[in-house]
C-alpha cells in the first residue's frame, strides 16, 4: 500500500496518485471519475460507460491480434509490430 499526503488545492483538498498506482489502475490523464465517501473511506472509481468501452476495446484488440497469426508486413511479423508498439 503506497501512502500519499494531502494537499490544498484552491479551495479544496488534492491527493496526488502515484504512477504506478496509476498505471496498475490503468489511469490516464484527464479521465474523468467518481468519487465518494463511503463509511470513512474514499472511494474513486471509473464511471461504468469507461469500464465497457474498456471491455470493448480488449475484446477489439483480442480479435485483431487472433486474426493477424501468420500474417505480414513487408515481411514484417504483425506481432512484432504489436510488440514494439507496446515497448512506446
């Protein structure tokens, strides 16, 4: 568990999420959220319409990976290109 500090914001208070809580999270800048108090706690979570465009988009991804086996690119494996496209 990472621990942050609270900070002060304008008039409101700020909790900075640490990178790689962010990326565990799958968390990108400017992504919208929900946030609440729930019996002492703070709970943040994605609204549902990002979790199923979410779904939607690995299931796209899936289905394109599975459907470029064996093919090429100016002899260029698709998986290879997927692969360094991954390493940014």
């Amino acid at each position: 568990m990472t621990q942050v500090i609270v900070g002060k914001w304008g008039k409101s208070l700020a909790i900075r999420v640490p990178l790689e809580v962010a990326r565990a999270a799958g968390l990108s800048d400017g992504e919208n959220v929900e946030i609440e108090a729930l019996d002492g706690d703070i709970v943040i979570r994605r609204s549902v319409g990002h979790t199923r465009e979410l779904e939607l988009a690995r299931a796209a991804a899936a289905e394109i990976v599975a459907d470029s086996k064996g093919r090429s690119l100016a002899g260029i494996q698709i998986r290879e290109l997927r692969e360094d496209g991954l390493r940014g």
